[in-house]
C-alpha cells in the first residue's frame, strides 16, 4: 500500500461524499495504491450512513466508527494505527484541505523530505 488518507468526522454529511469524490479523482490519476479510512468520531447525524454508502461501492474506503464523540486527536489516532500505507496523509472531512494539493505534497516527499506539511494562507490583493 503506497497511501493511507486519514480522515476524522464529525457530523459531516454533507461533506463526506463530496469529499471522497475528490480525493478519489485525485488519487486514482497519481497511479498507486491506496486506502482512504474515515473515522466517524460518533456523529449524531446520517455521516456514518453515507459513508456506508461510499464504502459499500468502493472497497478501497475503510470505516472506524466510534461510539461516541472522542475528539479529533483520538479519531487521527485511530485512523494512523489502521492505516497500512507507506505514506499517510491527514485532511479534515470539512473540505478546507483541497485533495488537489496531495501531488504537490508527495512531490516534496519524492525530494526525500520524512514529513511535509501544508498550510493555509491568504494572499492580499496590492490594489
């Protein structure tokens, strides 16, 4: 396995799906095998049901589940001990991390580089 994606949720429903097509677009056209594993940390609406729906039709979707609500550093946790890639790579479910960026980060790791990190920025308009 070459990546493992991470991701925690929390009352996400309307984002998950969204978000796995995405990362999905992203990962099938870099041509390496890969696992994309939720953690649903105990959401009281229907994520954990649409992500049943997701992994129902792609096997390559891993689901943990909580049985209640542990906090984000508890669902990554989980999420980095079930994964099985050589390259882990962690995005909030609230796409505010864009899956596009994933290529320029394992172009940085291809550098030789053991960790890489992205961050979000804001660009000030000079007018």
């Amino acid at each position: 396995m070459d990546i493992s994606i991470v991701i925690p949720t929390y009352n996400e429903e309307d984002n998950v799906s969204l978000l796995y097509k995405e990362i999905k677009m992203v990962l099938d056209s870099l041509k390496k095998e890969y696992e994309i594993i939720y953690v649903d940390d105990g959401s009281s609406d229907n994520t954990f049901r649409n992500l049943e729906k997701i992994s129902s039709k792609d096997q390559k979707v891993r689901i943990i589940k909580f049985r209640k609500n542990f906090g984000q550093t508890a669902a990554m946790d989980a999420g980095f001990k079930a994964a099985k890639g050589k390259i882990i790579i962690a995005m909030d479910a609230d796409l505010q991390n864009d899956p596009a960026d994933i290529p320029i980060l394992l172009k940085k790791m291809d550098e030789g580089y053991d960790v890489v990190s992205g961050w979000r920025y804001m660009t000030l308009d000079a007018h």
